[in-house]
C-alpha cells in the first residue's frame, strides 16, 4: 500500500471512531488549542524546526547508542492528545532551555521554537485535566527527555549530540501531526 493511502487510511479510521466516540468536551470555550489560529502556530513551529535540524549527515554508531522510545500511537481522545503535545512540548521548552547553547543551536531560532511552544502550551493548559489519568502515556515521553539530558551533558556539541536535536524535533513534528489529526476531527464532527 502506497504510504499516502495508508496515511489516508490511518485518518479514515480515526474519523470513524471519533464519530463512535464523540468527545462531550472536544471543544469547551476556555480550550483554545484547536482553534484556526493553531494551524498557522504549528506550521510556524514547523519552519523554526526546519531551522534546527542538523545540516550533516549524524554518525551510525550515535544512532546505536540512543534509544529512541517513539511516539505515542493510537490517540484519539482529545484529552489524551492535549496531554501528550503539552508533556511534549513542555519537556521540549525545558531540555532547550537547558541545553541549546551547549548543543550549539541558533538562539534566535531555538527561541522563537520556545516561544511557539509556550504559546501552544498556554492554550493547552485549560485542555489538560487529570494528568494522572493519561500518566502511561506522558511518563515514557519525559523519561525519554531525561536521558536526552544525560547525552546532552555527556556529548556537549559534538556530532553524536545532533542526533538529540533530530529526535525533538521528530517529537514535535509528531505532536504538531497530532494537533492537526485532532484539529481535523473536530471539524469532522461538527459537519456530521
């Protein structure tokens, strides 16, 4: 199967179960993460990504030594997808608060990714209710982030520490897919 049916695929699945589902607070007006202007911030985000991603080619055996948990699948309740982009970026702002000068990264690109983060993250706030609840979820994402740290520490700006910059990256290009996947949800059901 050609990889853009199955993409098509994947989101025809999660619109029918979303029509089974139908979160009763998908929507609330205090929630603004899915509004229009949430599109325009990921692809800005997007950009800023694009940015940082390193330019040469990272060596293989860097690639052996860090493991790389993935991204949560299978989220299609939108409480639990607000909980995973906000445990995603805020882990995010955090480690490059901590850790971008020693990587190397641009200022001004690294902070205006803080920025869109931030700014994401603030209007999340309101969507995330019982952390607890989606812990299973967000725990192995922060785990992940801690051990980024540690290589952070260890790797400084060297060339095995690019392979940290492409793996946040890969979790914010996942998490802004999953903002648009819910954004796309949204609009699905209040046209059915």
């Amino acid at each position: 199967m050609a990889p853009a049916k199955f993409q098509l695929t994947k989101l025809f699945v999660v619109l029918v179960i979303l029509q089974q589902v139908r979160p009763s607070n998908s929507r609330s007006p205090e929630c603004q993460w899915l509004d229009k202007k949430g599109e325009h911030i990921d692809n800005e985000i997007l950009i800023v990504l694009d940015h940082l991603q390193p330019k040469e080619k990272i060596q293989d055996d860097c690639f052996d030594e860090v493991h790389h948990y993935g991204f949560p699948n299978n989220i299609h309740e939108l409480k639990a997808a607000a909980m995973v982009v906000h445990t995603v970026y805020n882990e995010t702002v955090i480690f490059y608060s901590n850790f971008a000068k020693t990587l190397g990264l641009s200022k001004k690109d690294y902070e205006k990714l803080l920025s869109l983060l931030r700014y994401v993250m603030n209007n999340l706030t309101p969507c995330v209710t019982n952390a607890e609840q989606y812990k299973d979820v967000t725990e192995r994402t922060s785990n992940q982030y801690t051990e980024l740290e540690n290589y952070a520490q260890k790797w400084g700006n060297t060339a095995c520490a690019q392979i940290i910059i492409w793996i946040i990256s890969n979790n914010v290009q996942e998490a802004v897919h999953l903002s648009s996947q819910m954004r796309k949800m949204l609009l699905m059901s209040k046209t059915s």
